[in-house]
C-alpha cells in the first residue's frame, strides 16, 4: 500500500481521492510514465505514482466531483490534457 499526502487540507474525501485514481487522467499519466509489462498491464510501482498530483479544487468543483458518477470530463478539463 501507499500512503498519500494532500496539501488541500481536509477538502478532498477519500470517495473524490478514488475517483481521481480511476479516472482516464490517472490512465493516461500512468500510460505515459510507467513501464509496461505484458498483456498491458503497467507497473504501479512508487517511483511512477509519485510525481502524480492532485491539483487545487475550488470548493464548487468537489462538490460536483463528490456528487458526479463520471469525473472524467472534469478532470481532463482541469488537468488541460486532451485524451
């Protein structure tokens, strides 16, 4: 396991922290920085995860991250990235 430090304070919830993790944004960071191996699988290994982050959400924004079944779209909205 991995222990995560937020420099948000208490405003990101562990079900927003998940969402984050899963979305296609952390897909394509880990994509883009982690070895693969077969099958497709990709190593998870620390040195790949820890330079991901997290960036500053207005509270309006978590709001609707913690509310959102798919946060996808806000993500990558918020990240800047076009996957």
């Amino acid at each position: 396991g991995y222990g995560l430090w937020l420099n948000q304070g208490k405003s990101i919830t562990l079900d927003v922290l998940k969402k984050i993790l899963v979305s296609k944004i952390f897909k394509y960071y880990m994509d883009k920085t982690s070895k693969p191996y077969q099958r497709g699988y990709r190593s998870y290994a620390k040195r790949f995860i820890e330079n991901f982050s997290i960036p500053k959400f207005s509270q309006k924004e978590l709001s609707i991250l913690k509310k959102s079944s798919n946060v996808d779209d806000i993500l990558i909205e918020k990240y800047q990235i076009k996957i």
